[in-house]
C-alpha cells in the first residue's frame, strides 16, 4: 500500500534521524520496504537478516529490489555487496529501530486517528472486526489490519502477517491517514512485539483477550509468550488498556501493566465491564451489559460460542471509550456479523450443520467444541490438522481436545510446509488412547469428504484450522484449498 502523495525525506535527514553522520549526498526517499518485491522507483531498500536459523540475508536480493527502482540501501552490515553503485548505510542494530524509523518517514501516522491494538491468543481477529463494524454504525472512516488483510474504509488489500512487517505497517497506517480514516484497529501479534514490528506506533487503546500455548516454536516459554504480550501494556505504546480479568493471564497483566486499565468480565461483577445477563437462544444472546460510569446496553448479540461474549463485551468497551453512543450501540447491536472462517456456517439444504472454524491452539479447539455440541442434538464430527514448522508441543494438546469434544474425530493434514504430515499425525495421536470411532485420513480433502458421509440429521461437522484461508502449504508451494468450498462441494456431492 502507497500513499498517492508519497513523502520525500533526504538520505541525510534519514542518517540525521539514525544518529549517523551523514556521508551521502542529498538524495531525496520517497518510500521505504525490507522487501525487494515490493520496490517502487525512489526507495530505500532496507536489507537485513532474516528471523530463524534458515532464513536469508535482505542483501541476497538487493539486485532485484535495484532493478525495481530503490536508489539506496540500509543494511544491518551482516551482508557483503559487492558491484553496488547505490548508496548505502550501515547500522548494526537496525532491525530494533525500523519501526521507529518508518514511523517517522510517514509522519507518525498512528497519531493521527484513534488506533486500537489487540493482543491475546484466542479472539483478536473477531474483537477487532466487531470493534470497527461498531465504529462503522456510528458513522466512523475505520481501518482494520490483522488476519484477514488490511482494511481502508470499505477497501480490502491482502495481508501475509497478523500484524505486518514495520515499513508495511507505517506505510498502511499513512495510507489511511491519506483517506481520512479516524479510527483504526489492529491485531498485535507476540511476534511483532519481540521482533519491534509496532515500534514507533502509538495506540489510543490497548485489549489483552486471553492467553493459552502457541507459538512456542518462537517463544519457548509461556513465561515468554506472555512477556511479549505484556510489552504492549507498557507507557513506550498506550495510553489506556482493556483487560479480560477472567483469565489467569490476564489477572497477572492487570497487576504488572505500566498503563492505567479498565476491567471487563464475562463473569465478575466487580469488573468495570461486566455482563448482567446474556440468555442464550437458538441464533445468539440476549444480553444485558453493565459499564463504566454504570452504563447499561441491552439488545440482541447475533452469535454463539460463550467465547463470543468476550470479544463483543471488549469491542463494545472500547467502542464506547472512542466516543460511540451506548444507546446507538444498542440499537444497532442485531445487525452485528461474524468473520469470515469463525464458526462460519455452510448451509446447502442438508439436514445436518456445517461449520468453518479457524481454531488451531488447545484451548480454541476446546471452546469451538464445546458451543457446537451445546446446539447439536446429533454426533459432533470434526476434523483437525496441525501446521508443520510450528509449535510441536501443541499436537498432542489439540489431538486430545479433538477427541475430547467430539464423538468422531478424524485427524488429518493442515499446511505441512516442510514437514512429513504422517509425523505430524503421530505426534498429534501417539500418546491418545483413540476410540474406535477416530478415524486418519492424511489428504484433507478426504477427511471432509469422509466427516460430510458420516452425518446424518441433527449431526453437525465441524472443520477446523484453516477458517478463512484458501491455501495449503507442502514443501514451500502453496496450492489452492479453502476448507469452505471443499465442505460445500463435498456435501453438494452427496446430496
């Protein structure tokens, strides 16, 4: 994403800003990208080590991100060039300072709207949705950027991280600034607080939703997980924070947090946010919520899943803290929607349900499991996979989750990358005692085929992992497979 007025920044004002001294001519910047695809004529190519044990130097591709147009380079000087004219800067510790720098060169972007962060394991993804559709209702230019992509007004741009690589997300931020967005919100990922991807970004508004393991392929620890979940309820990032205190984390982060923060519950009444009543129905809840100042909002919550009432309990918190009128709120409450790939339903006249989940951790897959079987009056038939180059700790956790919430569990592939997806099923089920109703499929689109042959009326098939992306990663290639359209065929095909 570019701005249609790009800004220009001289490489001295950039060595100025670095704290270097300036050796290079005035050479005016028009843009700045760690990533040599997306070079544009007049930018500078910053070019520095990759994260992991495997990956490449930013300097590997430096001829390319040339011949797209960059007329410098800033590197982290772990990189020899040779047979470069371009100018270029060296800064040892450069990759701790990007975010800094880009946040500058655009300007400070997040300072100019109301920018909302959201941090957790489980629900960042639907909080921040439900958090814009509200500021949408009250007439608000909002942005989001997370999971699904990058949102500009009613504009939608693809997105390959949760929270984006630094100049990215500057460079989205400025674009929104552009367009007159005055709200934003953005899921903060664990990765981009350690690897400084947010530095320089400052947020009105902070949520933490919960904390369960994942990713300890990258953090080791939970103690570490959470530290870097913590590092945005620091003074360096927020003004104020929003913390669900029904989780164990989250208590421990409301005794801990630098920033004044305000308490939401699904449970406690003494949380400054709190729910009086929430009654189930068929198709959602009926709900009664409690506020700051003794705020009440009532009317009709259109989705399930008890999880759901955290996220909507923190969206509405939030909403109503950035200016939104409880009593709109509560009007247009009914209209709310879900996500794409969150307990998304495939309806195609079968008499059994069919739903889409993107929960891929223990504790997600546990929840799904648990609301679906609330309003199944048949067998709960699920499918799960988990992704290879990840968190190797977590198999046997979600297999046992699977078996636990469901009466036939079928344990299948879900992006191996470069893993042997038969060891990653061993690892999911070899210290399960498996019933006899579990069934191994490793193709994906078999197991989907087999879950849709197995229900009957008042069954429901639950596919889960995926949710909302339409790719399957083996051995570096990723080939076409959304888990929506595969359910939809495979039941159009025994219909």
């Amino acid at each position: 994403m570019r701005l249609l007025n790009p800004i220009q920044k001289s490489l001295p004002e950039i060595e100025k800003f670095l704290g270097l001294e300036s050796t290079h001519t005035n050479l005016d910047i028009s843009g700045l990208t760690s990533n040599s695809r997306e070079v544009l004529a007049g930018d500078l190519f910053i070019a520095v080590q990759g994260v992991g044990s495997s990956s490449r130097h930013g300097g590997e591709f430096a001829a390319q991100a040339i011949e797209n147009g960059a007329v410098a380079i800033l590197s982290d000087g772990k990189f020899q060039f040779s047979k470069i004219a371009l100018p270029i800067i060296e800064l040892p510790h450069l990759s701790s300072v990007i975010g800094d720098l880009a946040s500058w060169f655009y300007s400070h972007p997040s300072r100019s709207m109301v920018t909302v962060g959201i941090t957790g394991t489980n629900g960042k993804t639907t909080t921040a949705a439900l958090l814009s559709q509200l500021w949408r209702f009250a007439g608000r230019e909002s942005g989001c950027i997370g999971t699904l992509g990058i949102e500009v007004g009613s504009e939608h741009f693809a997105g390959t991280h949760t929270t984006p690589e630094a100049t990215n997300l500057q460079s989205a931020l400025a674009v929104m600034a552009e367009r007159h967005v005055t709200h934003t919100v953005m899921e903060v990922s664990s990765h981009s607080l350690v690897q400084r991807r947010v530095s320089g970004t400052r947020f009105s508004l902070v949520g933490f939703t919960n904390l369960s393991q994942d990713h300890l392929d990258f953090h080791q620890t939970m103690a570490d997980y959470f530290a870097a979940k913590a590092k945005l309820f620091t003074l360096e990032f927020a003004d104020l924070g929003f913390i669900n205190i029904d989780d164990l984390h989250g208590q421990k982060l409301l005794d801990i947090s630098e920033i004044p923060v305000v308490t939401l519950s699904r449970l406690n009444t003494a949380a400054t946010w709190h729910y009086v009543r929430a009654d189930l129905g068929s198709a959602g809840f009926e709900i009664a919520i409690r506020g700051t100042g003794g705020i009440l909002i009532e009317g009709f919550l259109p989705l399930i899943g008890a999880h759901n009432l955290d996220n909507a309990l923190m969206a509405i918190a939030m909403a109503v803290e950035s200016g939104v009128d409880p009593l709109l709120i509560a009007a247009r409450l009914p209209e709310i929607r879900g996500i794409a790939g969150r307990l998304e339903k495939i309806e195609l006249g079968q008499e059994f349900s069919a739903v889409v989940d993107f929960a891929h951790s223990p504790d997600s897959v546990a929840r799904v499991l648990e609301t679906l079987r609330a309003s199944t009056s048949g067998k709960l038939i699920a499918v799960l996979g988990c992704g290879g180059d990840r968190d190797k700790t977590k198999r046997p956790l979600m297999g046992s989750a699977l078996v636990a919430g469901s009466d036939i569990a079928i344990f299948t592939s879900d992006n191996p990358r470069s893993e042997d997806p038969a060891e990653i099923l061993k690892d999911m089920t070899s210290s399960l005692n498996l019933p006899e109703s579990a069934h191994i499929e490793l193709d994906r689109r078999n197991a989907i085929a087999q879950a849709v042959a197995l229900a009957g009326p008042g069954d429901c098939v639950a596919i889960l992992g995926k949710g909302h992306e339409s790719g399957q990663e083996v051995n570096g290639v990723k080939t076409p497979f959304d888990d929506r359209l595969e359910l939809a065929q495979a039941i159009g095909g025994v219909q």
